[in-house]
C-alpha cells in the first residue's frame, strides 16, 4: 500500500472536511434523524475542526495523531447512523462516506 505524500493528505483531509459537514447539513435537516445521531455527526464535524490545523500543519506526528482523532469519532458516528434506522438514507449515506473517506486515509498514512 503506498504512503501518501503531506500534500496528498492534506487534500483527502479537505475532501473529509467537506463530507463530514455535508454529513451535518444533512442529519441537522433530517426531521427523522435521532438526537443520539445529530450529537455524534456533531462531535465528529467538532474534531474535524480542531484537527484542521494540525493536519494542514507540517509537524507528521501531529498530523497523524489528529487523524487518529478524527477517526476515532467517525467510527462513532457510522456506528450510530448505522443503528439508527429512522433517519433518511441519505442522511445515513453522508455519514458513511465521510467515515470511509477518513479510514482510507488513516490507512495510507
């Protein structure tokens, strides 16, 4: 498996930041989304700000250790959206996906 460049994490850092707050939009709009699952999209959107800097900062361990961060409450968030079976399809779609987006570049890191 080939390790991604700082450069090449920065961008798939970007394109999660940009699904997990779709993922917020969309399970803040769910009218069916349960409370559980609107508290943990929110956690995650909050960790994924905070590691923000330190992902787009040039310190590898620093960027790494958010990154494990950040997973860690995705993982939270799949389970949940997974669990929850009134919310939207779609809803629980963009949680997958920012979950999937964040694994896959953990894993190449």
């Amino acid at each position: 498996m080939d390790q991604l460049t700082s450069t090449e994490i920065v961008e798939r850092f970007l394109e999660f930041e940009e699904q997990s707050d779709r993922a917020l939009e969309l399970v803040e709009a769910d009218p069916t989304a349960s409370p559980v699952l609107v508290a943990v999209v929110g956690e995650l959107s909050r960790k994924a700000k905070k590691a923000h800097v330190p992902v787009t900062g040039s310190d590898p361990t620093s960027m790494r250790e958010a990154i494990i961060e950040v997973e860690q409450a995705a993982d939270s968030a799949k389970v949940a959206a997974e669990a929850d079976a009134g919310a939207r399809q779609e809803t629980r779609q963009a949680v997958l996906d920012a979950h999937l987006t964040i694994c896959a570049l953990k894993a190449k890191m």
